[in-house]
C-alpha cells in the first residue's frame, strides 16, 4: 500500500494536525469576545457554523469575510465584518502557536516513511501564514516533527494554486515539482473534497478517521482504496509491510 509508493501525500487540517476543533475554538473565542450578549457557543455550535458557510459560499478567499458578516448580524458584534475578520485572524494566529498539536501518531508515522525512503508533500487548503506559524513558531509541533524538515519545499498551500480542493490543480502541481507518475503516488485524507480532487488527478487515496467526517463515512469510504481509524494503523501497516518484504 505505502511502500509500494514513492510518494505520499497529505492533507494538514484534520489529517495530520488537529486543527479541526481549534478553529472551532478560534470562533468560540471571537463570539463571546465580540458578541452583544457574550454568546458561548459549544465545539459543535462553532464547527457548524463554519461549515454551513463554507458550503454556502465555498472555498474563496472571500469566505471567511462572509462568515465574519454573518456573525455580525447573527451576534450583534458592532465591529466590521473587515475588523472581525482581523481579530479572528489575530486569535487563530495565538491557537495556531501554543494549541495546535499534531493527531495522536502523526510523527511516528512521519518518521517511519522517511525513514523508508518516501517522498513526503503536503497539499492543503489552509493559509500559507497559518503554516509558518505552524512550522516556524509551534515549539509542540517542532519538538514532535518538524513541517521543514518532512516535508521541504513539497508543502502546497491555498496561495499556490489558483482552484483549491475538490480541484486536482495542487496535486497536479505536486506531480509536476516531483517528477512521479499518479500511480507512484498515494494521498492520505479526512474529507471528500481532497480525495475527489486526488481521484481528479488519477492518484489513490486512503481516509483516515476524523470526527467531524463521520457523516461523510459511506462517501469517503467509496472513494477511498482503504480506510484507517487512525496512525497508529498506519503505522502498523508500514511495520507490516516492512517486515513483509525483508521476509
């Protein structure tokens, strides 16, 4: 599965970092800081809420002002839905330097690939500032496995293509700086809209469980060529197809 590969490809937000829930917190923080009433909404709340803009208004860079405009009308939050914007930005830069953390397993798996001589690339639909605060100021995350170190220059961000997920322009361009065939790659993912654009680029994909995919599970699982509750399987598979082949 893995080590038949030369290169593996990842999703960030979800895959291999837990950022799902922190952007909730991101959004929790905005609205009881800024709302009329201090509203508190719960983990679920928050997700939702961002999820419901996103399918309303997509991918964009415009996105994330339409959201802050939604809650300014939802929360009575006096600001503009530009300044909201910059404060959630603010926040989520604080989070995304002393929260986020990688998904239980993530480095052990990271190392035992590079370790097996594969090609690691990231392809993500997050900001490339959200990454340099990851890579460059996360100690937690540099402690555990450095994103430079992994990943090089093989680390594609929402501002280096101009059609994000479920379009298959950042894996193409991940097949164009490599050099290798799809079939020589494999993508590793905890949503739709990034193993519909891998299939788009002709390049398999594995999921790997995620909460807030759940409702998505009998999708994700047609699309997928195998399913991994977590990277501790993964992990497991890789020893197993070590072992296998020096057998």
């Amino acid at each position: 599965m893995f080590l038949d590969r030369r290169c593996i490809i990842f999703d960030l937000d979800g895959t291999l970092v837990d950022s799902l829930s922190l952007w909730s917190s991101v959004d929790q923080t905005l609205i009881e800081r800024l709302s009329a009433d201090h509203v508190r909404l719960t983990e679920p709340e928050a997700y939702a809420l961002r999820w419901e803009a996103m399918q309303r208004y997509g991918e964009g860079s415009s996105t994330y002002i339409k959201l802050c405009a939604e809650m300014k009308a939802r929360f009575g939050m006096k600001e503009t839905p530009e300044e909201i914007h910059r404060q959630r930005y603010e926040i989520a830069r604080e989070f995304g330097r002393t929260r986020l953390r990688y998904r239980e397993g993530a480095p052990e798996v990271l190392r035992a690939m590079k370790a097996a001589g594969l090609t690691l690339a990231i392809a993500t639909t997050t900001r490339r500032r959200n990454i340099v605060t990851y890579a460059e100021m996360n100690e937690a995350l540099i402690a555990a496995a450095p994103l430079y170190d992994y990943f090089g220059d093989l680390i594609y961000s929402r501002d280096d293509v101009e059609r994000v997920k479920p379009d298959p322009e950042v894996y193409e361009r991940i097949l164009e700086k490599t050099g290798f065939a799809p079939e020589e790659c494999l993508v590793v993912e905890d949503a739709a809209a990034g193993m519909i654009g891998a299939r788009a680029a002709g390049i398999d994909s594995v999921v790997i469980s995620e909460p807030h995919s759940e409702p998505d599970r009998e999708k994700l699982d047609r699309i997928a060529v195998r399913r991994y509750e977590s990277h501790a399987e993964i992990l497991r598979a890789l020893e197993e197809e070590r072992a296998a082949r020096g057998a």
